[in-house]
C-alpha cells in the first residue's frame, strides 16, 4: 500500500522527494528508509534528539482518554479551525496517538504525524478512522518518526495545515512547510485548566507566562487570528483522573503509589474544569 502523503514527504537527509517501493521509501540522492512493521515511516533527520517521545504508559494513558470522549469539544475545535482552502496536507509535529490528527482530516485530505515516540507512532498508523470523522471524508495518514525540533521531513509549502496541540513548536520549521495560504492551529491551556486536579494531586500547573511565550515563540513569523477560548467542566471518575495525570507531563515527576493514594482519597467523582484556547496563526506576508 502507498503510504498516504507521500508526495508531501521529503527525504530527511537531503530534503527530495520520496518515491515508495513496497516497504522502503527513497529518495534520487539513495537515501533509503524501511518502513517499520508497524507502519510508521522512520524519517528522522541527522542529529535528532529520539529520545524525548512520551512512554509506552503514557501513550496507551492517552489513548485511552482521548478515546473516552472528555476532550472531544477540543478535538473538535481544533478540527474547525483547521479547515482552510489552501491545498496540501495537515501536519501535526508532536501528534501523540493522532486523535486531532485524524479529526482534521475533512474533504478528504490526507495528513502527518511527526513525532518521537514509537509508541505513538504506532497508535497513530492505525488511526485510519478517527473518532470525529464524518465517514467517507476522510484522506489517509502517516505516521512519520521525526524530532519536531530539526528539519521536518516534510516538503516546503505542502501543508495546508499545521496542527500544534500540547507539543514542540519549532516556529521556523512550521512557515518552512506551510503553504502561503495555510493555517497554524495551535491549542494552548490556559491558567485555569485542570485547575481542581493541579491543588488536589499537585500536578505541574500551567505556566502564566503561556500565552505569551506562544505569542514571542510565533510573532516574529505569523500573526494571529481572534483566539476561540473554550471551557467548560467535566465529572471524572477515579479512573479518568488517573488517565488524565498519567498521559500527561506530571506523569514524569509523580512517584506512581503516591499518586494512587492520592486519587483514591478524592471523592468518587471529581468536577473538573477544561480551558483551553485555540488560535489560528498565519504567515506574515
Ligand atoms: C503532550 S503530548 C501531545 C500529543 C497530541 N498532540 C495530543 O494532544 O494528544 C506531546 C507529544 O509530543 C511528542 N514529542 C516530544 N518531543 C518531540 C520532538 N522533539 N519531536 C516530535 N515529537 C515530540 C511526544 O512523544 C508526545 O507524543
Ligand atoms: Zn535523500
């Protein structure tokens, strides 16, 4: 099967396009890459860091709450914001498991998802039908092993969209692969979000300083839309909190017994406020 995107797809060590041969991808300089058996294509550029990907645990933490349905007003918003009339590909640099991924795939475009982990990796090549799809509009995806922090192996121009959701966000890399028409979408917390979570098991909380070191990170190189705030509270139950903490940063810095006692004396179930805002960014011209 040709891998979906391949056109957008560029050689990592010397930026031509890719051309696919059964499993192997390569480029007219020789430069040659297997495809891994489970289905993502190793792309990582010379002097990547690969060792910064989320852990297995995390990955099926995320999997498993992201497919609960809690975040879905995210997805979704994130997805609506995605829809441009640029042509190319959606690119999410950091795609984790590829739920936001495959929800931005409407009219029939076909996306990639650049990330470190091989665990995520692996999830997102089998995200063919993601949860917020309408059927039968969907393109298909890649799942492409590459640091988000080096050269993307991703043409000059070829996406339409690029997705930023909790992820790195290599400002110079995204307007390098962006069409002049796109669209960076790009999902930030803010203060308040998880708030009840952050006092009772003192998770990591979100930098004040967010947004404006998004805005610095980005405004040398793209100007910003009127930001779509979104909000709301959810009930978790034990397990939900337990996933939530588990896919996300404080997972790292959690000793995992502590934490268990530490949900366990939360009452059964725990309100919970989402805040996020989701900005679409644009080249400046
Ligand atoms: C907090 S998760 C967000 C995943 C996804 N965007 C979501 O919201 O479900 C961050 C992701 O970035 C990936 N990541 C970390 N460093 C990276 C890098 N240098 N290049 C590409 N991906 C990276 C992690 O493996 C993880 O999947
Ligand atoms: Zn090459």
């Amino acid at each position: 099967m040709t891998l979906p995107a391949l056109a957008a797809l560029a050689c990592p060590n010397c930026g031509q396009a890719l051309d696919q041969a059964d499993r192997r991808l390569s480029c007219p300089e020789g430069h040659s890459f297997d495809l891994a058996k489970q289905g993502y294509a190793p792309l990582l550029a010379p002097g990547s860091n690969a060792t910064t990907g989320d852990t297995a645990d995390q990955v099926a933490a995320r999997e498993d709450f992201l497919s609960s349905g809690v975040y879905d007003p995210l997805i979704d918003a994130v997805a609506a914001a995605a829809r441009t009339d640029a042509p190319g590909v959606v690119v999410e640099p950091g795609c984790g498991t590829g739920h936001y991924l495959a929800a931005a795939l409407a009219d029939g475009r076909e996306g990639i998802g650049l990330d470190t982990s091989k665990y995520a990796l692996r999830r997102c090549a089998k995200r063919e039908t993601g949860p917020r799809r309408a059927p039968g509009t969907q393109g298909g995806l890649a799942a492409v092993l590459a640091d988000a922090w080096n050269r993307m192996p991703v043409r000059a121009g070829a996406a339409a969209a690029v997705l930023n959701v909790f992820a790195p966000r290599n400002a110079d890399e995204i307007a390098r692969i962006l069409h002049p028409e796109g669209v960076l979408v790009v999902l930030t917390p803010r203060q308040d979000h998880l708030r009840e979570l952050v006092d009772a098991l003192d998770l990591l909380s979100v930098d004040p300083e967010k947004s404006q070191r998004t805005a610095d990170q980005l405004g040398s190189v793209f100007e910003a839309e009127p930001a779509d705030e979104i909000g709301y509270a959810v009930e978790l139950g034990h397990e939900q909190v337990r996933l939530l903490v588990g896919m996300g940063p404080s997972a790292r810095h959690h000793d995992g017994a502590a934490l268990d006692a530490a949900v366990a004396a939360l009452p059964e179930t725990v309100r919970v406020t989402v805040a996020a805002t989701v900005t679409r960014w644009r080249a400046k011209r």
